[in-house]
C-alpha cells in the first residue's frame, strides 16, 4: 500500500505544480514531485525483494501500484524532455 499512496502522491504533485506554474506564467519546479518518485522506487525495491526472498506472489494492488508508478514516471519524463516555455 505504501507504493501506491507515494506514487499516488507524486501524481498529485506533478499536476498541481503543472497548474500552478501555467497559472503563474512560469516554468514548474518538479523536484517534488522528483523526490516522490525517488522515494516510491525505493520502496518498489524494497517491495520486490521482500517479495522474491518469501516467495510471495504478485497481488493485483502490487500491480496497480507498479502500473501507478509507471504512468506517473512516464508523465514526468515527457514533461522533462518537452522543456515548454511556460512564460
């Protein structure tokens, strides 16, 4: 559960500060988000390690937790390498 509430809470992250920084004319800061997901990886290893040392098999909430993960990673790396100007 820990998985998905962190990679839950850098999705949130990156769309507010998304919001913001078109609101305010300025370019997002996403290290937030950044720091976020860092942490979800962290426990995703974590997770996986446990997982294969007990010969513990994939739930569905680790799936939608890994799938959770992946979208959002995806969206902050698209928004990193489209370096829009938001001026």
């Amino acid at each position: 559960m820990q998985l998905l509430v962190t990679a839950g809470t850098a999705k949130n992250s990156l769309y507010q500060e998304l919001t913001a920084a078109r609101v305010q004319h300025r370019q997002p800061d996403l290290t937030s988000c950044h720091d976020q997901l860092l942490t979800a990886h962290k426990v995703q290893t974590q997770m996986m390690a446990k997982m294969a040392a007990t010969d513990l098999s994939m739930s569905v909430l680790v799936s939608h937790a890994m799938d959770t993960l992946m979208a959002v990673q995806g969206n902050y790396e698209l928004i990193e390498v489209l370096n829009l100007d938001w001026s």
